[in-house]
C-alpha cells in the first residue's frame, strides 16, 4: 500500500528506478520456459493502463505463440534484413551483419503492437492539433509492457527491420489498423549489463547532461 501522500517508499522507488535502468531490447538468450499466463496477462494489463490523449486507449495487442506464424515473420526479417544491411560498407556492413537483431523464432511468445488510429471517433480530445497523439500513446503503452516484463524477469526485444504491411497480411490485421511493434518476450539466460549496440560499439549513450536545455533550446545551467 502507498502511504496516504501518494509517495512509494525508498525499496518501491528503488525497484521502479532499476527496472527502468536495467530495461534491455532483448535479441538472445531466450529460454524455453513458457511464460506464465498469468505473469502474461499482468504485463498486458500494465500495457493497457499506459496514458493515452483523450482517454482513446488506441492499442491492440496480437499474441503469438505458433511456431509456424513465427516463421513467416522471421522470413519477413530476413528479407527486409538483408535489404538494410546493404546500405553499410566496409567495416559498418560487417559490424551490421554480426549484430543479432531478433529473437523472433527464439523468443516463446510474439507480441505485435497496433494503433487502432479511428477509435474514439472523429473528434479524441486533446488530439484536434496533433493528429500522432495517439502514436504517441501507443509508445507509451509499449514502454509500460516493456518495464513491467522486467519486472517479471521476461524479456523483450523490438524487432523494427519489419516490413509493416507484409506483417499486416501473415496477422490478418485490418487495413485501417497501423502497427507500430513487433516485440519478442520470453525469460532469459541473463540480461546484459549495457545495450548490445552499446556493447558492439555501434553507438555510445549521450550524456544526460548534453540534452538538458535551461529555458530555452541551447540554453546551459551554469554548474
């Protein structure tokens, strides 16, 4: 229970940070274990009470479990995949090629994430100016599935190199419908100390302090 001015205790505030900090885009190590109805359905809950502009609650959630399904979309990667990797050259095209960048087939459950962009009507308030709110939203639900797997010790990768439309057609999801995830869960062997890209030396993470603006764009605290 919170105690009656809302505030988590320091062990509350504590689990909450470090799922955050511990969060990993999960591409191996996926283990066999079957996930838990149950766990499953906390996650999806906790998905589903993400915030959303005007109360539109635009997502749908697509669980996937049959290993022929799997296979279709992992096909589907492998093409769009191999079309990506032509971009790169020289020592980018073989660091890219070495990446693991799904689970896909791996993972025991699929999760692909929707944006429903018609519901709630012609009018959602809060949305009359920025049509993308509910995106946005729906991010916002896919963050929330994604700390509370951590919390549960389940990972997720987000697989992006997707072609949405030729996902669209293996799901059968209506045309109207957009999808904006395809996420792979299951437990892991372990979770990484730092992001894989991280680690393959693809990118490095920003510090924190260089995309703090004061007041206005550019402008610097003085420490």
């Amino acid at each position: 229970m919170l105690p009656n001015d809302g505030r988590f205790s320091d062990a509350e505030r504590a689990a909450v940070y470090r799922a955050i900090f511990e969060r990993r885009d999960v591409r191996r190590n996926f283990l066999p274990t079957p996930i838990a109805e149950e766990a499953l359905t906390r996650v999806l809950t906790a998905a589903h009470h993400a915030g959303s502009v005007g109360f539109m609650q635009p997502w749908d959630f697509v669980v996937i479990r049959q290993p022929a399904t799997q296979r279709a979309v992992k096909q589907l990667f492998a093409q769009t995949n191999g079309e990506a990797a032509s971009r790169y050259e020289g020592d980018r095209a073989t660091l890219y090629r070495g990446l693991k960048l799904e689970g896909i087939e791996e993972a025991p459950v699929n999760i692909c994430v929707t944006c429903s962009r018609q519901r709630g009507g012609p009018h959602v308030l809060g949305r009359s100016t920025v049509r993308e709110t509910d995106l946005y939203s729906t991010c916002c639900a896919i963050q929330n599935l994604w700390l509370a797997a951590r919390a549960e010790g389940i990972g997720v990768g987000w697989v992006s190199i997707l072609d949405h439309q030729a996902v669209k057609k293996v799901l059968g999801i209506p045309r109207p419908v957009k999808v904006l995830a395809y996420l792979c869960l299951g437990y892991v062997s372990e979770f990484a100390t730092q992001p894989d890209l991280e680690t393959a030396g693809w990118r490095a993470r920003i510090p924190v302090e260089q995309l703090i603006h004061s007041e206005s764009w550019g402008g610097r605290t003085e420490g």
